[in-house]
C-alpha cells in the first residue's frame, strides 16, 4: 500500500472550516518536538499493562493514529502494524515518527482514511489487535464508528478502545464549549483565556495537596501514556466532535457482536474509560 492515501475529497477541510472539527494534527505536530525515549517508553508499558497478551507478531491496526506513538509502541514490541487517521496533519505527524524512528520499514503501514468508512476499514485486513485510544467519540458517529471497526476484530482478537465518560450535565457542557473552541478565533482565544488558566489551576492544587512539587509532577505526568499535559488541554478544550458513553453501554454494545471483557480501567471524572475485549464469537 502506498503511504497516503484515502480521505482526500476535502471533506475533513470543509468540517474544519465549518467549525465542526478541531485539527487534531496540528496539536499532534507541536507534540513531536516533546518526543524523547522516556515517553515512546512509557507508551510502550501502557500497552503491555492493558493487553493480556504479547505484541510480537501480532498485526495491530491504530485506528486514529494521532501522533503515532502508539503505533511506534506497538512497532518495537514486535507487532506488525497499520496505522490510519482522518486528520492528515496526524497522518503526517505518523509518517514522520516512522520515518524518524524506523526507516523503510516495511513492518509498519501509514494510510490516511475515516473509520467510519466501512470499505476501507475492510480493506485493510482483520487485525489480532485493534486499537482506538481516545478517537472514536471525535467522529461525530460514535457508536457506528465502533460497530465499523469491530468488525475488523480476528476470531480471538483484542480490541482496546477508550471512549470519554458520561458525565450527564457536565459532558453535555464541555461539548457546548469545544464546539465554541472550533467556532474561530474569538472563540478559541475566549476558551482558552477562561479555561487553561482554571484546568491548570485546578491541577495545581491538587498536586500541592499530594505535596508533590509542579516540576516533579510534570515529570510524572509524561508516564501517564507517554503523554504531555500541555497537549493533552489543548485537546480536551479543542475536542470536537465530542461524545459519550456510560461503561455499561460500552459492554452491551460490544457483547452483543461476540465480545467479551477482558481489562476495564474507569474514570468518575472527565475522562476516558478504557476497555480491553476479546473476540469470542463470529
């Protein structure tokens, strides 16, 4: 398969414009220059905590690839891997990790294409491991991009998807800003103003109530996934489209196409829920 390929109508620029998407990539990029062999490390441990299974020689599909790092993860645990996204600054930003990491290699593919395409997803091929971190609720079709992508699941496979937590009022409120966040200038800088200073504050405080010292902490921060805190605001803020799920419906859902759980990581905050499913049936 060639490197770039799919998605090129000018639909993602049309939804950009129009106010309903953030530009994921471009966040993406700025994250690169904070890339160093701790958090490429860290991501590498976050994938073995929640698999209940080795990688290697594995194929992993990273459906909503982002920067890349989890398919870089992925990469040095052994498994082949196929790495795609909408955004094309993150299809972009995926190229150049593989580029700067694992040149030529021919282990690890980078397609730019929707999940909710059906066609394309099954033109890539079923996977041992389909992975989806924080994407599917950003596709303004949450639960058809969930149905898309499990079919793409081998016999006896794992998926591994976070989806944002349902928080009743509070997410129906976080939605109304991003979409004001995506709505232009004024609206950014007016999120932005309000909100960073109250996310960061808050976050502060609470590292001050551990006795934990900001640097220290930040430190920390990057062992969370291999993650930036910085970066990872500016998503939040920015996030749109934007969906939600309670854990129980995930489990339906998913158990009602021939999964079963296998990991559950919860938040009772704003945050993702994480799961980890394996393929029991059809």
């Amino acid at each position: 398969m060639p490197e770039l390929t799919i998605g090129t109508d000018g639909s993602y620029e049309r939804e950009v414009n129009l106010g309903e998407r953030f530009e994921f990539g471009k966040n993406w990029q700025s994250f690169l220059s904070t890339l160093d062999d701790e958090r490429i490390q860290r991501a590498q441990a976050s994938l073995e905590e929640m698999l209940p299974t080795k990688l290697k020689g594995k194929r992993f599909l990273d459906a909503g690839s982002g920067s890349g790092l989890m398919s870089l993860a992925a990469r040095e645990l052994g498994a082949e891997v196929v790495s795609f996204d909408y955004d094309p600054n993150s299809v972009a930003c995926t190229t150049e990790l593989k580029k700067r990491y694992r040149p030529d290699d021919k282990g690890w593919q980078v397609l730019r294409g929707s999940v909710l395409d059906a066609e394309f997803l099954h033109g890539l091929g079923s996977a041992e491991v389909v992975y989806s971190w924080g994407v599917l609720h950003h596709t303004g079709a949450m639960w058809q991009a969930l149905d898309v992508l499990q079919q793409e699941v081998a016999p006896g496979g794992l998926l591994f998807v976070a989806l944002y937590n349902d928080q009743g009022v509070a997410s129906r409120a976080w939605r109304w800003i991003k979409r004001l966040y995506c709505s232009g200038t004024a609206g950014r800088a007016g999120v932005c103003g309000v909100f960073l200073p109250l996310l960061f504050g808050s976050w502060l405080t609470k590292q001050a109530v551990r006795g934990k010292f900001p640097l220290r902490a930040l430190r920390e921060y990057k062992r969370n996934r291999g993650m930036s805190l910085f970066h990872d605001y500016r998503d939040w803020l920015g996030g749109y489209p934007f969906e939600v799920a309670r854990p129980e419906e995930v489990l339906d859902f998913l158990r009602s196409r021939g999964f079963e759980l296998r990991r559950l990581k919860t938040t009772n905050r704003l945050g993702c829920n994480e799961f980890v499913f394996e393929r029991v049936r059809g």
